[in-house]
C-alpha cells in the first residue's frame, strides 16, 4: 500500500507521511495476556520495521505503522500495543497505547507500570513537522491529545481500529466527531487511519473505516467512503500555515488559554486502583471489570 500511495498521488501532491490503522500487524484474537506474548507478540525493532524503514528510505517518507503486539526485555511481565514512527532516519518514537479498550483489551498502560521512565506522549521533530501520535481510545480522553500539544505536536496522528456503531456512520459517528473536535481545540492537523473489516473476519464487531485528514479548523480535507476494504486517501497539510495560525491568533486559542488549576480533578488518582496479585501480572477482561467498578466511586469529588 506504500508502493500504491505514493505512486498514486506523485502527478498531484507529493507523499511525505503515511498512516495505517491500528492492528495491522496482528489483531488481539485471543482473550488473555498469556496466549498474545506466546502466539503473537514481537519485539522492536523487528523484520516488519526493517522493511517499513526501508521503504521510508526509498521514498524519502515518514510511516506511522500500524499497531504491533510489543513485549520488552526491559518491562517484563507487560504487552504493550505499540505503534511506531519510522523516517529514512529510522525509528523515531514508540507509542504504546496509555489508554487501553477496557475491558476487552488485556494490552499493559505505560502509565500502570511502577518506575515507568519513558516519554508516554512522544513527539518526533521531522522536516515536515513536528508529529506525534495517539491509538484509538486514547483520542476518547481529550487530555491525552491536549498532552500531545503541549509537547510540541503538529501533526497528532490516529491510529486506530474503531467499530461499529460507534464509528463513521450515523446516527453516532463518533470517529467524526472526535476528530474534528480534537483537532479544533489543539489547532493541529488531525490524521486518522482507521481499521475497516467484516463481522465475519473480525468478530465480534464491524469495523467500518473512514479513514480521515483534518485541519487545524476542523474541515475535513479527506474522508473514506466507510466499508470494509482497503482505500487510500490523500489530503494536503500546510504547516506553515498551521504554524502562522497559532502564532498570530489570540481568539481561540485554547493552548493559550487554559487554566490548568480550574480542573482539581486531575490532582487525584482514578484508574487504576491499587492492584492486588490475583491477576499474575496479567490483565483479563473480568479483572478489568472489576478495576473500573472499583473506580467508579472515585469520580465525582467536592471542589476544594
């Protein structure tokens, strides 16, 4: 699909970044922890990323991969659900999903890890703009793209694997929604690449794509016809004019404009809570129904 879009697009708009949807490696098939690290779960670097890599040296392209079960030597006991930044320069950040689809998905947060000392919103400083990325249900938490540009990023990249009914269809069109706002209330281009399958080979949902490009206003300048197959969209970014636009405005600027002690929910602890040993180092999804029953006591508070 590299080889595809590039080539497509090269009499119109030359290609520099190219997005996937979360999954694309290997999809979480199996219910527990156990059976992903032993059956599907690599480390990174690996072969995929060594030919992702070359391809970004080929054309000269940076490539927001699809999601990748990871295990790391250094975090033993975890599964992370990791998606990297790749350049001609190599890779550039690892992500792993902070927010996790509780319960079904049995995925380890960097954030739950104890002494846990690397960037959990990374941004990477490229020739075509600063970028940075988020997965799926991480983009439900408007604090965690608000995080991403408060690190600088331009570009906030979605890599996702959202179902129906709430994805790119009505009455919900939640993917929409959520893009466009995202976008508008951190001015920043918004790239999403979303998963697009059939009940029959994803069960138990569909998936129904509508893969979009947003800018910093919340136009859309690229939206796929949603369905299960395969589309390439292209759309036009201009982060000059991105970067006048956050230089030159006073209105609307809402990086500007926040008060961050207003929020003293932010100032407590919610998810998750304390963890007992039952689990083994492990999540599943009865644990993690049990987590969020725990917490949910835990959200209203009085304000101080």
């Amino acid at each position: 699909m590299i080889d595809s879009a590039v080539a497509g697009s090269a009499p119109f708009l030359p290609v520099r970044l190219v997005v996937f949807p979360e999954f694309v490696h290997a999809a979480p098939v199996f219910p527990g922890a156990e059976e992903l690290v032993s059956k599907l779960a690599v480390e990174i670097p690996n072969e995929h990323t060594d030919r992702i890599e070359q391809k970004a040296r080929e054309y000269g392209i940076y490539i927001q991969t699809g999601t990748m079960l990871e295990i790391d030597r250094r975090w033993k006991g975890a599964l992370f659900n990791t998606t990297c930044l790749i350049g001609p320069e190599g890779i550039l950040y690892k992500y792993r999903k902070v927010n996790t689809w509780i319960p079904y998905e049995v995925h380890t947060s960097p954030h739950d890890i104890e002494g846990y000392d690397e960037p959990l919103f990374p941004v990477a400083n490229t020739p075509i703009g600063r970028i940075g990325c988020a997965v799926c249900y991480d983009w439900l938490f408007p604090e965690a793209m608000r995080q991403l540009a408060a690190n600088g990023a331009e570009v906030m990249i979605r890599v996702s694997a959202y179902m129906d009914p709430w994805n790119a269809t009505s009455p919900m069109d939640w993917w929409t929604v959520i893009n466009r706002a995202r976008a508008i209330e951190n001015t920043a281009y918004v790239v999403a690449a979303n998963q697009a399958a059939s009940l029959e080979n994803y069960p138990p949902y569909s998936w129904s794509g509508g893969s979009q490009i947003v800018d910093f206003e919340g136009r859309l300048l690229a939206d796929a016809s949603p369905g299960p197959g395969q589309r390439i969209v292209v759309g036009p970014i201009d982060i000059s004019a991105l970067r006048h636009e956050r230089s030159v405005r006073t209105g609307h600027h809402m990086l500007a404009h926040l008060r961050t002690e207003a929020y003293p929910i932010y100032r407590r602890h919610i998810y998750p809570p304390v963890l007992d040993e039952s689990c083994n180092g492990h999540l599943s999804y009865e644990h993690n129904n049990v987590l969020i029953d725990r917490c949910k006591g835990e959200v209203h508070c009085e304000e101080a």
